[in-house]
C-alpha cells in the first residue's frame, strides 16, 4: 500500500516536473521573442503618405510638460554640426537651443514625418527590450517645437556634444546605399556617384572637426576634402591632434562600436538607409579621455524582414579600419603630420 503510494508520488512528481519545464520552455521562448520584435506607429511606413498625426503627436508632446521653455534668444546657429544639410534656400541647418539642446528642421514630407515616427516609437512607448538598448545609442528625445511663425517644425534632442569643453566630432554615413530599396534611377545614379567606395566599404565620412593643439584651434574637414579611396588617412584626420593620434580616444570609440554592432546583429527588424554614427569626444588633451557615439539621422529608416546588412559591413570595416590605424600609429602620424590640413 505504501508501497503504490510511493510510486504514485513519483509518478505525480515526475509528470508535474515535465509539464513544468514545457510551460517554463514556451514562457521562455514566447519572452525571447517578444524581446526582438520591434513594432512602430504604423502610419510612419506607409509609403508616400505624410502622417501630420504623428508631427502632432510629437508636437503635444513637447508642448504638454516636458519643462523645456523655448526663449528665441536661446535659439542659436550650432557651430558643431559636421555633416548633413547646412541652412539653404530659406530652410534652416541644425540650431542650437540653450547648453544642452540641438534642433533639427523637420523636413515637410515623409522624411520627417518618418524620423519624427521613430523617435516617437522609441520614446513615446511602442518599444519592448530592444528599443530600451536601442535608446542608449541615440540622442535623447523631447518632441517637435512649432515656432509662432509656423515656418518650420523642428525635432528638440539632446546635443551630443555638451558633455565636452572642447568638442570633436566625426559624421559617419552608414550602410552600402545611401538611396532607399525603391528609390527611381536618377536618385540612385546620384547617391551612387557621391562616393563609389560606399558599396564595398559600407560607411564613409561626410564631415568632422577635430581640436589641433598646435594651431590652438578647431579644424573642419567637409566632404569635399575627404576624397573617396583614402578612407584610413580621413578616418585619421578625426582623431589627430596636430602631433599625435589619440590613441585611448580611438579605443573607447571602438569598444563603442562593437557594442553597436552586436546589437545589430541581433535585430531583424530595422534597416537603418542613410543614418549616421556620430562619433564625439573631449579634444582638450588636459581633460580626461571622454566619447561617445550616437546613431542619427532616420529620415530614411524603414521596417525590414532582415538584418541590415549594410550596416552591420560598415561596422565592421570601421572597426577593422580602426585596429589598423591604432596598429600603425607611428605611420599614419607620419602621414597626418604632412598633410596640409594640420600645418
Ligand atoms: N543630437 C545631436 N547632437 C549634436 N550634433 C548633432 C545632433 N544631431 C545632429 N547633429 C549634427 O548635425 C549634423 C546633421 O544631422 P543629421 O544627419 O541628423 O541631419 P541631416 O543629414 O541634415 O538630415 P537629413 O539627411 O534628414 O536631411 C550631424 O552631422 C551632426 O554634426
Ligand atoms: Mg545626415
């Protein structure tokens, strides 16, 4: 009698314990997933169309409490921006706001609506897990500002670059295209000229200011002087002070990197078309080594069905770009230190 007891307990026990492991098995798995799904406000992705609602939204948003009080003499020209469109035919560059805030015209078609969307996605609740990573890699987000005169909207971030005294910037394009999947020929045919490098390199560099200790001053390199097939002597230009390359800068911005593109690799959802890492640091040499690097610029991202494997190649190649020009210091000192930019 015992005995039958017994073995029905074990019985008991053992079948609780395999119906445990299936249901602890399925939660598991059903969480992995939920983890990796990232889902936005549909209305950004329907192609061709502009979704003012989504510009409203945002534009409630800021104005419903975030605590930002908008002076217009706290509106001024942004001296750090590197790349990207600069003021032009009554449309306006990028602004500074106050110390610590930059603002980017929002431009009036689905560009704008779409990187207006995916700031909205990622801070205005639609995001799971990954978009909660995600967020460490992108500038902070507060809305869009109308102004009174209702001339432009502009999206309200974080400046990267008020963490420094003395600010360096890099503007890194990402991907193998700089052009939409479904963009006509004529926009291909010109993106595709820009620098042909691209394709096979999966980034370029499209501006950077650098501190030279020498000149006691800040030097700007636009795109024009960073000619396509000499990616390692322009990647060096941003990190060379006028006599040497900042080494311990260069390998803090790699680690960053790195940790950039595992989470990359992770993500099936996202194709980043024509965004930029923004890679900063502290260019006062008497300062401690500080960096940091941010993806921007999503005015041509989209929902995808794999990974972004543009992306991820132009990560890759930097990084390997990098260990090489930190493997081959004393050379490419050289090589800077003869070039005209720097004497
Ligand atoms: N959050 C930020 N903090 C500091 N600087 C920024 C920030 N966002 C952008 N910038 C500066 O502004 C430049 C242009 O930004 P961005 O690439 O977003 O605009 P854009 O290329 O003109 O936009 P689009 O391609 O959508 O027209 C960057 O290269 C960088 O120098
Ligand atoms: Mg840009």
């Amino acid at each position: 009698m015992i005995g039958e007891k017994g073995t029905a307990l074990k019985v008991a026990i053992f079948g609780g314990a395999i119906i445990f492991s299936f249901a602890a098995f399925f939660l598991i798995d059903k969480k992995k997933k939920k983890c990796t799904k990232l889902t936005l406000h549909q209305p950004v992705w329907v192609h061709g169309k502009e979704p003012l609602d989504i510009i409203k939204i945002a534009r409630d948003r800021f104005s419903n409490g975030i605590g930002i009080e908008i002076c217009q003499n706290d509106i001024k020209d942004f001296d750090c921006q590197v790349g990207g469109h600069m003021a032009i035919n009554g449309r306006p560059g990028v602004k500074r706001l106050g110390t610590s805030y930059i603002m980017k015209p929002v431009i009036k078609d689905s560009r704008g609506s779409r990187e207006v969307g995916f700031y909205e996605a990622v801070y205005g609740g639609a995001f799971n897990a990954a978009f909660c990573t995600l967020k460490d890699f992108i500038p902070l987000y507060y809305g869009v500002y109308c102004p009174p005169d209702n001339s432009y909207d502009f999206l309200v971030l974080s400046d990267v670059t008020r963490l420094y005294s003395c600010p360096c910037a890099m503007d890194v394009k990402m991907g193998t295209q700089s052009f939409e999947p479904d963009a006509p020929p004529e926009k291909r045919a010109r993106e595709l000229i820009k620098y042909p490098e691209q394709k096979k390199l999966g980034f370029r560099i499209t501006g950077l200011r650098v501190y030279n200790i020498k000149q006691k001053q800040h030097i700007v390199v636009d795109k024009a002087h960073l000619p396509s097939g000499n990616i390692l002597a322009n990647l060096g230009k941003g990190f060379y002070d006028g006599e040497r390359l900042r080494i311990p800068v260069l390998k803090e911005i790699l680690a960053k990197i790195k940790t950039v593109l595992d989470w990359f690799l992770l993500q099936n959802s996202l194709w980043f078309v024509s965004s930029s890492l923004l890679l900063t640091y502290e260019g006062d040499p008497s300062c401690p080594v500080k960096t940091d690097l941010k993806i921007i610029d999503f005015a041509h991202i989209r929902n995808g069905d794999s990974k972004d494997t543009g992306f991820i190649l132009g990560l890759q190649n930097l990084i390997e770009r990098l260990e090489t020009l930190i493997e081959n210091e004393v050379y490419y000192c050289s090589i800077l230190s003869s070039d005209s930019t720097f004497i």
